[in-house]
C-alpha cells in the first residue's frame, strides 16, 4: 500500500469534528478504498482548550491556520473555519501557493474568490475540491464536474438551504406564520441566532453560483444572482398555494436563455406533482436538466455535521487515490465570461397578493393596469371579508398570471399601487408549473 496521505485540518466546529470522526473510526476501510492510508497530523482551530468531543491530543496544533498550511509534513489542506475574507482565504491561498490541494466547505469564499483561486491552483499544480459547499451530503458537485461531462445542461435548480424549508413545511403543515417557524428552527440549531444568511436567500445564492460555473462552463459569478428570501411569505400565500395545486420553496434556479445565463434565488410556487414539491422539512433537492441524460433530482440532507463531514471526507479520499481534476471542470482560461440575463426580462406566470381597500372600481383597475401591459389573468380570486379583512377594510385579493416578464409585472403592480386602492406593499411570487 502506498504512502499515507497527511492532511491538516483547520476548523473544529461541528463538521471539523465530524470529519475527525469519520476519518479515524473508519480509517482501515477508508484506506483499502484509497489505496493508501489517511493520517491527520496537524489541525487549527481559534480554541484550543475547548472539548469537541474527540480526541486531539495526538494532532499538533496551530494558533495560526496559516502555519499549518506551511507545516511541511501536511499535504492536503482541509478548510472548514468558513467566511469569504480573513483566515480561511489566507489559508487556502497559502496552501495553494506551497502546491498542496485543498478540500473546503466554504461556499461563500468560492462565490467570491472562485476564479482566482482556481487559477492560482492550476498555476501550483494543485486544485481546490468543494462538495461540502453545496448541498451537504448530496454529491452534486461530482455529478456535475464528472459524471455528467458529457451532457448539455440546460436548467439546474434546486432547494439549497434546509432551514427556509423547514420553515416553509412548518408553516404549511401547522397554518403558522413565519415567525413563529423561525423561532422553532432556532431552537432545533436549524437556524442560527441572526438567521439573515440563511432566510434571506444569501445562502441558497452562493451555492447556485458554484452550480452554475460547473453546469454552464463560466466563471463563478455570485453578484450575478437575483435574491429574495422567505420572511414575506403568509400562511395565505401557503394556503393559497395548496388551493391551486402548488406548494412554496426558496428555490434557486440557474438556467441558459436567448439572453445568457439566468440565475435567481426566490420564493416559488412548484407544482405539488413535482419531485422538488414533495422535498420537506431540511432535506435539499436538485433537479439537473440535461442533453441526453433528460432530468435526474438528487435528494438528500443538504446540512449537519454528518452529512456536510461525508461529503468532505469524499473529497479527502478521491485526492488520496490520484483523481484531481480542475477546480471547476475545466482549465480557468476556459471558463468563459457569463453574459447575464437580466432578472427583469424572466418569463413566466405569477402569484401576486394585493391588500385591496373594499371600495368600488377597485377590481376593475387592477384589471386595467394588467391590461394595458398585456399582462393575460389565468385567475382572480377574492378571499373573503371576515378574518381576512384588515384593520382598513382591505381584503386579499389574489391574482395568477399566464406567461409574462418580470419587468412589466413590476411596473403594473407599481401602477396600481399608485392608483391608492392598496393597503400595504403587494406579494409577488413566481410560479414554476
């Protein structure tokens, strides 16, 4: 059997533990699959002192994650600190810069730093592996960097952050609001004490833009995706949803148009007959759309220390048996340019929710100002006065479009908000059938 490969580990919160774990319980089975043993000899981590509940003491230690990068017996660096700038950067840049190949969980990073990164690898003979930073423990990383290469992928999209779907189910499920949801995914550790990253589509936003540079060939480009998060949805717009064959996810989509590479985070009605309709609570879904494999959905926990810990080790084994391959399957200078499809020229039908005052000629306005812009009505439903009716005398009234653009929903729902028959900022949702 070759040669052990020596890895240092930098980063000891829950999957930094649980990759120590997974590597030293199952250390013989994972060396027959290698071909060579795994051996931890350095890890790093902001306190020492602290109990992870495993044992560290025959690891040296560094204060300094850069240091043990530089260790000269470390050959693998694995990265699991998190954060786009600080530490983890210099870390990873460090490691790259010595030749050593690097396994990292840190999506945001690579949203922001991919293409340099990358090209610093292949400059140092060496590569950065990231099936931890999308999706945990679904290989979709794999599927689309190797087993897919000889596809034309169309469409990838997908449920991307197990706690906005945990709370969406509960909501549906329960009839509760939001902030009753939030508040029981964080006490459950779903959500963390200031959830912004993660309900507000961010998350879900830095790993679309990793699937995208792999689907479509192109530079990472984490600005170029539209977000909107979930703290808008109501348990009307859930129960409205369900009415109408539908169920909401935070789903982001990335997809080739006529007008370059579409990527968007947002809430969507999805079709209750749809695999990714049928994905509840914190487990992910992504549903790749390709020439000739058609449409495959991986399903799987998509967060934990468990799941995010196998996909890293993964990663660890596939470098000990030889397989590296270009950071984002292909040579940088080969990842072309994305050319963005603005979000404003998206087609497609919607939901759009209005607090209207119950006055006469309202209804006919709204339809007017849908009118005037083309925009064709599928429905308009009225749901009630009682309950529903507002402290004003508004009353939700509900309105699904077929097919149209992004852009002139915008401006006829700022008409009508102009006219003064609303009563409150209206919902706009869009609808995958």
């Amino acid at each position: 059997m070759a040669q052990a490969l020596k890895i240092g580990i930098a980063g000891l919160g829950t999957v930094g533990a649980s990759t120590i774990r997974i590597l030293t319980a199952a250390h013989n089975e994972l060396a027959e699959r290698a071909g060579r043993p795994i051996e931890i000899v350095a890890i790093s981590a902001r306190s020492k002192g602290k109990d992870r509940g495993v044992e560290l003491g025959a690891y040296r230690w560094y204060d300094d994650p850069v240091a043990l990068a530089a260790d000269p017996d470390v050959e693998l660096v694995v990265e699991l600190m998190g954060g786009a700038e600080g530490s983890a950067k210099a870390l990873i840049e460090a490691a790259l810069s010595l030749g050593k190949p690097v396994v990292t969980a840190n999506k945001a990073l690579l949203a922001a730093h991919g293409p340099a990164l990358a090209t610093l690898a292949e400059q140092k003979g060496t590569t950065i592996a990231f099936e931890a930073a999308a999706a945990g423990g679904i290989p979709v990383i794999k599927a689309l960097r190797e087993a897919l290469v000889g596809n034309k992928i169309s469409r990838v999209s997908g449920i991307l952050n197990g706690t906005c779907n945990y709370i969406l189910s509960r909501m549906e499920a329960e009839g509760l609001d939001f902030a009753q949801c939030l508040k029981a995914a964080q006490d459950l550790g779903y959500a963390e004490a200031d959830p912004t990253f993660d309900i507000e589509g961010y998350d879900t936003a830095h790993k679309l833009a990793l699937l995208s540079a792999l689907a479509f060939g192109t530079e990472v480009d984490g600005d170029a995706v539209y977000v909107e998060g979930i703290s808008n949805v109501t348990p009307l717009d859930l129960e409205m949803a369900e009415e109408l064959g539908f169920r909401i996810k935070l789903l982001g989509v990335a997809e080739r148009t006529a007008q370059g590479v579409e990527q968007r985070v947002h809430p969507t009605f999805v079709s209750r007959s749809s695999q990714l309709a049928s994905v509840m609570g914190v487990t992910n879904a992504v549903a790749i759309e390709a020439e000739p494999v058609g449409t495959i959905t991986l399903v799987g926990p998509g967060a934990g220390g468990g799941a995010t810990a196998s996909a890293v080790v993964g990663d660890i084994v596939d470098l000990a048996r030889g397989n590296q391959v270009a950071t984002f399957g292909r040579p940088s200078q080969a990842l072309e340019k994305p050319v963005r499809a603005p979000m404003q020229r998206h087609e497609g039908g919607y939901y759009i929710r209005l607090q209207v005052m119950d006055r006469p000629g309202a209804a006919a306005i709204i339809a007017t100002r849908m009118a005037e812009r083309g925009i064709s009505l599928e429905s308009i439903l009225q749901k009630g006065r009682g309950a529903r009716r507002s402290e004003s005398g508004a009353v939700p009234v509900i309105l699904i479009t077929y097919a149209t653009t992004e852009l002139l929903i915008r401006n006829a729902v700022a008409a009508i908000a102009e006219d003064g028959v609303l009563d409150g900022p209206p919902q706009v949702i869009r609808i995958e059938r």
